[in-house]
C-alpha cells in the first residue's frame, strides 16, 4: 500500500485560490521553520502548528521542504515543494544558466515536478513554457510556485504525457525538456534507470523535433548514454552539480564544462589524460570535478604541468609555477611531513585547523581530524595530501570551500 501523500490536495487547491488563505499558510510555514530549526519535531512541533489535521502535515512537509532548499535558491523561504522535489530540485544558478542557453523557443517540460525548472525556463530565457506533470500534488504546487514568482504566461497540465496527445504541443523547433526522477535507493547506471526513460522519450518525439534537453544523473557512465548529443557537466563551487544532454540545434560542441559561480565555460572535443604518479612540485592544482569528467582538463594544462595522483574524485596536477586562473583549487606546498612527525610539523607551523585532501573512510574521517587536531593553538589552516604514499602539508591559494 503506498504511504499516504504528507500534502492534501484541497489544502493545496485552496491555496491558489484564496490569496489571504496563502498568505495563512506561508506564516504557518515561516513559524514552522523557525520551530524546526529550534530543534522542535514529532508531537511538540504538531502542536505548535495551527490548523486542522490536513493543513498541520501540510505544512510541516513545507516548512521541511523549504529548509532543505536553504542555499539553493534566493527566494527559497516562499517555495512549494514536497520533500521529494526539494531534495531533488536543480539549483538556482543552474536553472537560470539553462534557461539562458535555451532562450526564446517553446519548451514542453516533461515532468515538471513542482514548476521550478519551468518557471525559470520562462522568466530567465524569454522561453514560451508548458510544463506537464502526473502527479496531481506536484501539478498544483507548480501552479503555487508560478503565482508566487510572479511569472505570467506559463502552462502546467495535469496528466501523463504517454497518453496524452502532445503532437498540438511540439512543433518542429520545440525544445523538449526532461529531468527524469532517479532511484532514490541506488545511483542509476544507464537511461534505462531513469523514469521516463529519455530514450523512449527521444524514440517517441524525435519525428517532431530534433531539440531535447535532457538533465541526467552527473556520475551516469558515458558509454552508457546513447543518444547523441553535447554532454555538458556543470559545477557549483568546484564539485559536480549536473550533467545535460543536449540535442538538435542546442549541442554547441561534443562536450561541454561550465562552472559556477564564476560562469566559465570550456568546450570541445574531450580527451583523457595519462595519469602519472611523480612526485610534487611547488603547487598543487586539484582540478574541478566539471573539467575532469567533461575531459576537457587538457586545455588548460600548462607546459610544466603534470599530473601526480588521479583516482575517481580527484585529478591532482603539480607544477613549479603558480597559475592564478586554474579551474580548480590551487595549494602552495609547505613542507613534506612523515605521519610520525605530523603533529610536530603542525606545531611548528602554527596549525589550528587541518583538512585531509585524500580519501579517508567516512566513519574515521572525524576521529582522524580530532586526533590530529588535539592541542593545536595556531590560526593557519593547512590541508594535508597524501600522494604516492607521501605526506605533504599545504596552505590554500585559491579558491573554493573548505
């Protein structure tokens, strides 16, 4: 039997209805928020929630939807989606960086989900955009989430566009969108994973248009991807975001990376590079997770670089010189350290703070760090390399998270 839907429908249909009754519901959510944060949950939070039993989980799986969308999106406190959608849902830059690639053109969204991604087609790309949705909740939290934003024009319907007729929506020329729903319990290996599948979509539109903008799982295999098309993979903040399939007159090349938020873009044709183990130089250059998976990493490597350690999420390269625009995180090497003398040399160096940049365990990536930590007083913090079995102490020169 499957769980029950945590959003009620007729909350929902009341809500884009009755503005006043919106407004309500978006204070609710807003003391619902602040609650969750407090630490409040279960019982306690149900009975600081006002309203009947429907509207109390309506807004609970809100306000929890909202939370999760923090830092994604600049408005994300006044948007309605379920946990599924949030979780899910594209960032803000990404959404507007695609709709600024596919601008002025009808777009038919297959699996709108909660409007985001359609809206954003509409109000950022000057695109003419229906979104058609299966799911009757998520159909009406698009229609929210267009009132809401303030955009006018856009079309959401309500059915499953494998029966529908859509021949009325695609024209020659129209662009077809889909971001396909992923298996929430194992990463998908091929498109057959992906619900639609975009290559039944593809078989089944492609004799009314040739433009279809696919948004796949980023870590999906190359050769496992069989329509043909430019892969782009964008990044936020050095690590892997989205993987795009471009199609008909939107591939610009074979292969595309673009990263965020600085807005480079590298294109071409991609190419792998020959990994070899040496030891390191003066800087490290750890190369954006874009840029390697694109394999479009060879365009800016320069006449004295190579690489000095490459394993499935980090492509080291290391050169005597430092080169400021690197697509990537760029350390300076301090000094070369047994593990034996590490914290000796963390001393000295007036450590208080260190990040492991290797592959460590999950479950003793913490204890690690607090044993190592233990009894630093210093302000600098150092990042430690493990290469070639090899340990080397560096200080971040530019940019990205810590």
């Amino acid at each position: 039997m499957a769980d029950k839907p945590l959003l009620d429908r007729k909350v929902l249909e009341r809500i884009i209805k009755n503005e006043s009754y919106r407004d309500k519901i978006n204070s609710e959510i807003d003391r619902a928020m602040d609650l969750i944060d407090a630490g409040h949950s279960g019982r306690s939070l149900i009975d600081q929630v006002s309203g009947g039993k429907n509207e109390k989980e309506s807004i609970i799986e809100l306000a929890r939807s909202r939370i999760s969308a923090r830092g994604r999106f600049r408005s994300w406190n006044r948007l309605w989606m379920d946990s599924f959608s949030s979780r899910y849902a594209t960032p803000e830059s990404v959404s507007i960086h695609r709709a600024e690639r596919i601008s002025e053109r009808k777009v038919v969204d297959l699996g709108s989900g909660a409007g985001i991604q359609a809206i954003f087609l509409q109000s950022h790309g000057g695109n003419e955009v229906t979104g058609i949705e299966v799911d009757y909740n998520r159909y009406l939290l698009s229609r929210i989430n267009a009132i809401e934003m303030g955009v006018k024009g856009i079309k959401f319907l309500h059915g499953d566009f494998y029966t529908m007729n859509i021949d009325s929506l695609i024209k020659l020329g129209t662009v077809v969108y889909s971001d396909p729903l992923r298996s929430e319990t194992a990463g998908p290996k091929s498109l057959q994973d992906l619900r639609p599948n975009p290559e039944i979509v593809y078989q089944k539109i492609s004799p009314l248009t040739g433009n279809f903008c696919f948004d796949l799982p980023p870590h999906l295999p190359v050769d496992s991807i069989s329509i043909k098309g430019e892969l782009e993979y964008t990044s936020v903040d050095g690590l892997l975001s989205r993987l795009t399939l471009y199609t008909g007159d939107l591939q610009e090349s074979s292969a595309s990376a673009f990263l965020l938020p600085s807005g480079r873009k590298y294109s071409g044709n991609p190419s792998r590079l020959e990994c070899h183990n040496d030891a390191p130089d003066n800087y490290l250059y750890m190369a954006d997770q874009a840029m390697i998976l694109s394999g479009l990493l060879y365009q800016v490597i320069q006449s004295d670089m190579y690489t000095v350690h490459c394993d499935a999420r980090r492509t080291i390269l290391s050169s005597h010189s430092f080169f400021e625009g690197f697509p990537g995180e760029i350390y300076h090497i301090i000094r070369e350290t047994e593990m034996g003398d590490l914290t000796k040399n963390l001393s000295e160096l007036g450590a208080g703070k260190v990040i492991p940049r290797y592959s460590i365990k999950p479950e003793g990536y913490y204890a690690f760090r607090n044993a190592i930590e233990k009894g630093l007083n210093g302000s600098m913090t150092l990042y430690l390399f493990n290469i070639n079995d090899r340990f080397y102490l560096a200080e971040k020169m530019f940019p990205g998270e810590t």
